[in-house]
C-alpha cells in the first residue's frame, strides 16, 4: 500500500505487501529487507517455486507472514542450500505457511523475534 510516496522514500513508507497466485516464478531468491513501516507480508498460492532463499529480515513494524499452500516448492529447484530466514522482526506475531509450501527446504531460521 502506497500513498504519496516517492520512490526514493519507499523503506520508509511500506506499509503492506500482497503478492497473488503464481507470481515470482523466475526469481531464485526472495529477499524482503529494511522496510521501517513493512506490517504484512502475504504471498498467494504457488509462488516463487524456483526460489531457494526466502529471507525476511530487519522489518521493525512486522507483525504478520502468511504464505498460502505450494509456494516456494518445487522440487526441481529443491537444493541442499534452500533456507527460509526470518531474523530481526521483533513485532512479529502470526507466522502462516501454507500446506507443501517450503516441503523441499532443509533450513529454517527464525532469530530476533
């Protein structure tokens, strides 16, 4: 959610990110960074399959995640490096993870919460 914000000052004005179905695809890595105001972050179904890293980090503002199912999933781009960070969202109080999404990561981090 945008509103009177220039490009320039978007760390600081974020307030949320809705990403739907089946976007990301192309990506190998998801990283979600330094936005000061930054409550949610929700991501839709079958998203972001090639990723291997999903890091979530320095999000004061955070208070919610949810991931629906199928997300961050495919096997072909399942790697022994696959890791899912949260680190440094000390507001954070719902954490959602849809089903099979994340099924073929071996590390999770959770830190700073």
């Amino acid at each position: 959610v945008i509103q009177d914000c220039p490009l320039p000052n978007l760390l600081s004005c974020l307030e949320s990110i809705q990403i739907t179905r089946y976007v990301g695809n192309l990506l190998d890595t998801l990283e979600i960074k330094n936005f000061q105001k930054l409550s949610s972050i929700t991501i839709g179904t079958m998203c972001f399959n090639r990723c291997y890293k999903c890091l979530i980090e320095n999000l004061p503002a955070l208070t919610s995640i949810s991931i629906d199912e199928n997300s961050f999933s495919h096997r072909v781009y399942a790697l022994e490096n696959n890791i899912f960070s949260i680190k440094n969202c000390q507001a954070l109080n719902l954490l959602s993870i849809g089903r099979l999404s994340f099924r073929y990561y071996e590390r999770f981090i959770i830190e700073g919460i």
